[in-house]
C-alpha cells in the first residue's frame, strides 16, 4: 500500500457519524489489481477520475450508504432544507444520494420531485462532500406509455427509427441537466448515471422481453456516446446494472462493453429479503468481484430494500452480515436503499419505526460510512 494510500484512509477513518468511530484496524491493505482503474471515458474530467479513484480507494474496507431522494421527502414530510430520514434516525445523512430523471421535460420527475430542486439538492450534496446517481425510468416514446410498457421502443429510438428525433430530445434535456450541476467555480459534478437497469427483467420496454442484447447493446452504447461526443459531458461515470443473475454469463448477456462501463451493479429485492434467501445475494457479489477485478470496474448493490421493513434486526442480521460474508462481498462501492414514499412503499427506517435501533446499529459498524465520514472524493488523494 502507497504512503498516500494510508494517509487517505487515516483520514477516513479518524471521522465519525453516527455517533461512532470508525475501527482503525479494518482499513488493511488494498490489492494492486484494485489500486488503479481508469474511467472509460478517455476525456473524464479531473473530478469524475478523482471520485472514481477515491471510491476505489475505499472498496475494500467500506460500503457507503445511499437513499433514493433522500433529500425530496421522507415519513411526515417534504421538501425542507437538507432533511433526511436517515439523519433523523442516526445523526448522520446518506453518503450518495439517488435521484431518477423519469418524466424528464416535466415540471417533476416520476416521483413528484421538482426537477429545479433536484438540481438544488444535487448541488448542496456535492457542497457536502456527497455523491449523486441518477437512474432513468425512461417512458415508452414509441407509444406514449411508460417504462414498464413493454411494447419494444428501442428500435424506434435508435438512428433511423420513428421516434429517434423525439429520443434525441430527451438526450439533449439529460445533457442539459447534467451541465447545469456546477460547482461555485463553474466546474462539471461528476455523477453516476444508472441507464437501461434490470435489463435481464421483462418488466421494462429495454429489457428481456421488449429486445435482443445486441438491441439493447446498441442503444446504451448510442445514448453513451451521444452525451459524450455530441454534448461533451465527460463527468459521468457509467453503471451497468441487471436484475438478480445465476451465472456470469446470464450477468454479461447484456453488457455493452468495458469502454462504456464503469461499474457493474446489480438490483436485489430478493435476495436480501429473508435470510434464508441471502446464499444469492452471496453468490452475486462474490461473482462480481471477480468479474469487476478483471474488467478494471468498481461493483455495487444498486438498489435494494424490504419494503415496510418487517423485521426489526434487518439491517444487521440480513444486510450487514450478507456485506460482511467475507473479503468479496465488502468489496460493493455502495448500496442503494430504495425511497421513503409513502407509509406503505419505504426502505429506510425514521423516527420512531421498530427497525430505528438496529439501523444506528448498522451504520456505527466500521464497514459502513455516511456524509460526515467521507474525506474528500473529489480530489486526488496526496
């Protein structure tokens, strides 16, 4: 390990949230074959190739908690001045925050969220030292429906289909949000984009059932090059992410190629739902750090969540103990619980829910890390 490899991590490790230190003795080594991945863009900007190091940096020996629009609402409330859940319940916000860009052209996105205050609240995260990622519950263009419309639109949104213009139009309105999250001085936020996800699933018009993987290939690859060759967005930072997977092939069918790709993700509802059903979960990350060890990526649990939360010891009997199995499955960037909709659609614990305890348990592990805890991804570490 480099000398600027352990002042980094005593840095991380001599912050606190959540009301607990962080345990010195888990910060071990890191692998060479881990030290060092480029982006894959070729012209990443200087703060996207500084994230992207810095968050591999920390892969072995921490997970950063993430929440769906965190920031936008939660249990009683909506829309107040850097409020989330997970602060009520332990003191301290998520490190990476998710935010989707569906229905983008409207006032809103797909969950009632104001685009201006997403881009607000975007931006005060970054002021904070935080992370965004953004997914895309893309509507169905080709017949005016929505993402799980699954009458195929991918051959009409690619060049030579009927709605390729209007595809382009929406491209174009990503690109000019992304460009519009700027830091004081004028420089590009890096983000995390999370296009086309759970392709492997027939549910969405991208996905098993609507298209081929060379279809599906195809238009990841078009939408990646237009806002990086067309509208010049070079702080984007690519995640490809399926649904569940019982093989390396079944994970691959899909992938658009390493000079698209930045980091290999998948989404659990299952697995990580009962304890009994964990061996899955185990058996993706395990695969994963294989296949994201090889191919110069980071890895992830992209989304995730039990819905309501039933079991009060969740967090730490199901989840921390799954991240926790052994050297592989604590190699995951960050995991993504799914948002705080309504009284019955939520995935983080607030004030007063029976799972409270054993999340500030969850998050006082050394494993994980929270807002506070984060040095500064956003340079290179010296």
């Amino acid at each position: 390990m480099s000398m600027q490899s352990i002042a980094f991590f005593c840095a991380v490790v001599g912050l606190c949230s959540c009301n607990s230190q962080t345990d010195s003795s888990e910060a071990g080594n890191i692998p060479e074959s881990r030290q060092a991945k480029p982006l894959s863009d070729t012209l990443a900007t200087p703060m996207a190739k500084a994230l992207f190091s810095n968050l591999n940096l920390l892969s072995d020996d921490h997970v950063l908690l993430a929440h769906q629009d965190a920031l936008a609402y939660g249990m009683g409330w909506k829309g107040e001045e850097f409020r989330t859940d997970i602060n009520d319940v332990c003191g301290d916000h998520p490190a990476l925050f998710g935010w989707d860009l569906g229905h983008l052209g409207d006032e809103e996105n797909i969950d009632g969220v104001p685009f201006a205050d997403m881009k607000k609240w975007a931006i005060a995260a970054y002021e904070r030292g935080g992370i965004n990622t953004f997914s895309w519950h893309m509507r169905n263009y080709a017949i005016g429906g929505s993402s799980w419309d699954i009458a195929s639109c991918v051959d009409a949104c690619l060049p030579g289909g009927e709605v390729h213009d209007t595809y382009l139009e929406k491209l174009d309105l990503a690109a000019q949000f992304f460009a519009s999250l700027k830091t004081a001085e004028g420089e590009l936020i890096p983000v995390i984009f999370r296009p086309f996800h759970e392709m492997n699933g027939g549910w969405f018009w991208w996905g098993s059932n609507s298209c081929t993987p060379e279809k599906y290939k195809e238009i990841f690859r078009f939408t990646i090059d237009y806002l990086r060759s067309e509208k010049q967005l070079h702080q984007l930072i690519i995640v490809y992410s399926t649904d569940l997977f019982s093989s390396v092939d079944e994970y691959l069918t899909f992938y658009p190629g390493d000079e698209y790709v930045d980091v290999l993700g998948f989404d659990d509802y299952k697995g990580l739902n009962r304890k009994e059903e964990t061996h899955k979960t185990l058996f993706m990350l395990e695969t994963l750090d294989s296949l994201s060890t090889s191919h110069g990526k980071l890895m992830t649990i992209s989304e995730t969540g039990l819905e309501t939360i039933p079991n009060e010891v969740w967090f730490t009997d199901v989840v921390l103990s799954t991240l926790k199995a052994n050297a592989s499955t604590r190699k995951a960037s960050w995991i993504l619980f799914w948002r705080n909709g309504r009284p019955d659609h939520f995935y983080a614990p607030y004030p007063g829910h029976a799972t409270s305890p054993d999340f500030i348990e969850f998050m006082n592990d050394s494993l994980m890390l929270s807002l506070s805890k984060l040095p500064d991804l956003y340079k290179i570490q010296q």
